[in-house]
C-alpha cells in the first residue's frame, strides 16, 4: 500500500472541507489536542497550520492496531 499526501500542511478551512466538518468543530479539536498543528515560534503571530503527516501516521497506526485485532480474534 501506498499513501500520498498532497501537502503536509493545511489551513483548518481546508481540513474542514476535506473532513466534511465545521471550522469551528476542528479549531475545537486543535484547542483540545486532538489535532497536531505546526508550531508556532515563541512570541509571533502566524497563520495556524494543521499537520497532515502526523494524520497520516496516526491513521495508519490505528489500521495496524486495529488489523492486529481482528488476526488475533481469528485464531
């Protein structure tokens, strides 16, 4: 399997339209954690960035974890 990310970075506009969500529901889940943006430099102000590679890994953790279940529920 291959994954391509178009780019690592988007705006939480864009990811709420990739994702079929709100901005206001993603910029909740950036302030609660549970979507990693691009750090900032201490003391300036900047566009917000979300990280789209972290996404990806993450996903594909979970697909390994979950693909792990179901092989051991099978034996």
């Amino acid at each position: 399997m291959q994954i391509v990310i178009d780019t690592p970075y988007v705006t939480p506009l864009e990811f709420a339209r990739r994702a079929g969500l709100s901005e206001r529901s993603v910029r909740h889940k950036i302030e609660s954690g549970m979507i990693l943006i691009k750090e900032k430099t201490e003391g300036k102000k900047g566009s917000v960035f979300i990280n789209m590679v972290h996404l990806t890994r993450e996903a594909a953790e979970q697909s390994d974890r979950v693909s792990g279940l179901k092989k051991n529920e099978a034996r």
